[in-house]
C-alpha cells in the first residue's frame, strides 16, 4: 500500500523524458596554484547550484583535480584536497578551468604533465577556462594560438614574449574566442564565472549570484582592468604625477594643450612633449584623451547624469567626440557602456 501510495505522489519520469543532469565543473590543481584563483570561480558556480536546487533544477558538480590526486599545496600555504584526473571521463566534463600562480612560469615548469592532459582533453570538454596567470597554461598547451586571451595586466607583455601568436588584450576583465574563455587578474575569475552561469542559467540565476556575494555582474567587454592614472604613477612617468592629477582636477576646460601642459611643468612646449613621450610611452594628447575617458567611464558607471552632461564635464565638447573616443579605444559607445556597466 505504501509502495503504491509512495508510487501515485512521485511518479517515475518516463523512460524517454530524464531530467537534465548538473553540470561538471573540474579546476585543475597543481603546486603553488593562487588559492582566490581557485575559491573565488567555485564560489559562484556553488552558489548558482544552491539557488537552482531551491528552484528542482541541475546546477553544477564542482570537483577539483590533480594528476595524481592528493593534497595540493597552494601559494599561499592552504593544501587543497584534489581527486586524480584517471577518476573522471574526460567526455562528461563541462568546463575545465584553469587557475594561475604568482609565479606561473615556475609552477608550469613542474606541471608539463598537466599541460599535456589538458592539451588533449580540453577537445572533448565543452569549455576551457583560466583565471588569472592560467592563461599561460593554455598557452602552453597550444589552446591560444591566433585567439584573442586575457590575462592579469602585469603579465599581459610576459605573455606576448612568449606567445606572439596570441592576441592579448590588455584591458579585458574576460575574454571568450570560440570555447576558450580567459581572465585577468584573480578577483576576475568571479566575473568569468558569472559570465559562465550567465550563459548556463540566464541572468537572473547571475544576478542573484552576484546579489549573494555582493559583487557586480560585469558583461563582455569594456571595462578596463586598471587605472590609467594609477598606471601613470607605477611608471617611469611618476615625474609627472602632478601634472596628471592637475589635469584630473581639469578636464572641463578644452584648452588642455601641449602648450598649456608645459606651462605647467616650466617647460618648454617642444622639450615637454619629447620628454613626456619619452617617460610615458604616449604624446600628451593621447594622456589627456584616456584621462578624460576614464573620468567618463566612472561617470556612466556611477551616475545618473545623462550623456551630454558627461561630455561636458569630461571635456570632450560634445556627445558625438565622446562616442568616437569610446569606439576607438574601448570599442563600445557609451550607451553600451553604461548598459553594461552601470551601477
């Protein structure tokens, strides 16, 4: 009776109809891997499945794995406990993703078997993924060549050095070229993998993710991974930290020219412009443009005030000057911009 009963109220699927299974998820571990580069992607991804559980539907199955399995020390000293790869049938994985090291070049020297692994598994996963100084993992493994890739903004001419084939963009938070998905700088992983439940779940399950850990969910593209005026004060272009806050202070006034720059400095505007190209790598004009770009872009992420006003305030004269500089350099408009990133 209770079997019948028990058999009325939960009914077997029927043979044809089985509900979709959850998603697997392997990070790869090796020694000295960064630990947030690793925690921070799974994170998201165990929070997706708890809200998709709430909801009766698959998520993910998260598992972390090394060569030979066993405790795994990480950078910071934390060991992880990791499966042996032999566990799992390479053709059910989902995604495999890759975390970085500080010192990557180090560590993937102790890890060419993995690389080999990876180099023929990640044609029969449906995705492959690396957060942070990972990205030199696929490199290696042959899974970047003629792609376009990310990786953390300190390494990104480390990785031109190296692999000339690959086109690295320097400003990406994340980068997707066909299966192949690539981060920049560890805290990126977590937007990686928003953008991975984004295109698994939709955007509700990402936003309440990023609700749940109380972190923005960035789209592709756009945003930049640094402060153009914080890269200006970690350079050789440090003599000129003054003027670049003056001119951050200034950037209403259109008359920012070379003239106007070099009286500020006491220099002549001829020596001024030799110099500043010399010490920055960029003529005074391209200096002021990205500072005036990057003052706008904190405005359509964090204001109310409408486009034309930002223009203005920034020092691009008009809506239409602005719309060019954001197309040539970031390759969105700022509609586009701030639809993606608005706060």
């Amino acid at each position: 009776m209770n079997d019948i009963a028990s058999s009325a109220v939960c009914p077997d699927p029927p043979p044809d109809i089985q509900p979709d299974p959850p998603r697997l998820i392997v990070f790869l571990a090796y020694p000295e891997m960064g630990l947030l580069d690793l925690t921070g992607a799974q994170t998201v991804f165990w929070a997706a499945s708890r809200y998709r559980h709430a909801l009766n539907l698959p998520g993910y199955t998260l598992h972390t794995a090394s060569l030979a399995g066993g405790l795994m020390h990480t950078a910071e000293g934390l060991a992880v406990h990791t499966l042996p790869l032999s566990d799992f049938d390479v053709d059910s994985i989902d995604t495999l993703i890759a975390p970085g090291a500080p010192n990557i070049l180090q560590a993937m020297s102790f890890s060419l078997d993995l690389v080999a692994w990876l180099a023929e598994a990640s044609g029969k996963v449906k995705r492959t993924a690396s957060v942070c100084s990972g990205t030199f993992l696929l490199a290696e493994a042959g899974l970047l060549e003629g792609r376009r890739a990310a990786t953390h903004w300190k390494m990104c001419d480390m990785l031109k050095e190296h692999y000339p084939s690959i086109d690295v963009d320097s400003d990406a938070i994340f980068v997707k070229h066909g299966s192949v998905w690539t981060s920049a700088g560890v805290s990126a992983g977590i937007d990686l993998a928003l953008a991975l439940v984004e295109e698994d779940c939709g955007r509700e399950v990402a936003l309440q993710v990023a609700r749940e850990m109380v972190v923005f969910l960035k789209r592709p593209g756009g945003q930049a991974q640094y402060s153009q005026l914080l890269q200006s004060q970690t350079s050789e272009g440090a003599v000129f930290d003054d003027l670049h806050l003056w001119i951050s202070h200034n950037l209403a006034g259109e008359n920012l020219t070379v003239e106007t720059l070099a009286q500020q400095v006491q220099m002549s505007p001829r020596n001024f412009a030799r110099v500043y190209k010399l010490k920055t790598g960029r003529t005074p004009a391209k200096a002021v443009e990205v500072l005036r770009m990057e003052a706008a872009r904190r405005l359509l992420e964090d204001s109310e005030r409408n486009i034309d006003q930002i223009s203005r305030l920034c020092g691009f004269g008009d809506e239409e000057r602005m719309r060019l500089t954001f197309q040539r350099n970031l390759g969105v408009s700022p509609r586009d911009y701030r639809s993606r990133f608005s706060r």
